[in-house]
C-alpha cells in the first residue's frame, strides 16, 4: 500500500504506453513483463524518483469494481509518466504537420499544453487560448487535436473544453 497525504493507494503495473495492467495490487514484489495489448514493457515505479506509480485508493471492507485512469503526473516528482509525455509529443506532432498554422500560431498552441493538463492558475485561459486557435486548424486535425487534448486534460480544463 502507499499513503500519499490522507490517502491509502494500492500499487499499478502500467505499461509504457499507458494500459492499466492492475490498479489493484497490495504488493510491490509483483512480477513485470509486457502489456498484453500493445507489447510494451511495463513499469510499476516512476523512471524518474523511482516512487511507486499508485492504483486504486484503498477503502476497506470496499471493492471498487471502476478501473481507474492511469495517472498523468508522478506525485512524487511531478514529472510526466511515460504515456503522458508520448501524448504530448503525439499532440506537438499533430500541431507542427497542420499547415494551415502559422509558426506562431504553433508556439502558441504548444505553450498552453502544460496548463491544460496540470491544474495551474493559468489552466483555465490555456483552454481557452488553445479552443480558439483549434478553429484555425483543418477540421479533421483540429477534431483530433482537440482529442488529445481533451483525453489529458485536468478536470478544470475538460469543463472548458466541453463548453460551447
Ligand atoms: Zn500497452
Ligand atoms: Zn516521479
């Protein structure tokens, strides 16, 4: 079990590619291998401050039968997790191929990436920045930008990206 503030978290096995393999697992001593799905090596620690990645938090006497979502950031270090950072750099793809931006309209674009997925003083203006410079994308990238975006987003941002 891990205790993060007032909380008891069991312990996840995820993969690199951020397939949830247990979220419900007592002991650290489990055996690692690959994901089932995608074939990926999978972790159960961050790479970077080695603290154990937390699953499901731990109630007694209740079962929690929901699977929870991998975790974006290390609590520990507040660093990316691997799947997170592959996001990201998916996204940052998508933005550089889209022509019909400008250079700055890419930075700009780019900048507000952080914000939208950590909750910070500046995430609700990043969604809104971000929203507005989607409409000049294409359609097509602009729809799955906007979904990438949205499937990392923090709670904050998801309510101002699912707002007209
Ligand atoms: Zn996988
Ligand atoms: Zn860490």
């Amino acid at each position: 079990m891990i205790r993060i503030g007032e909380n008891t978290y069991y312990h996840a096995i995820i993969c690199l590619n951020g397939h949830i393999i247990s979220d419900s697992i007592e002991s650290f001593e489990t055996k690692m291998g690959f994901c089932k799905d995608c074939g990926k090596p999978t972790i159960n620690k961050c790479q970077n401050c080695k603290n154990p990645i937390h699953g499901d938090m731990y109630i007694p006497n209740f079962v929690n039968a929901i699977q929870m979502e991998s975790p974006s950031f290390c609590y520990g270090c507040g660093n990316p997790y691997p799947w997170t950072k592959s996001k990201i750099n998916a996204l940052e793809e998508l933005i550089d191929f889209e022509e019909k931006l400008s250079e700055t309209n890419k930075e700009d674009l780019k900048k507000n990436i952080n914000d939208i997925i950590n909750e910070t003083p500046r995430t609700k203006i990043a969604t809104i920045k971000f929203k507005h410079l989607l409409t000049k994308m294409g359609k097509e990238t602009g729809i799955m930008a906007k979904n990438l975006a949205v499937e990392m987003a923090s709670e904050t941002a998801k309510k101002y990206f699912l707002e007209k």
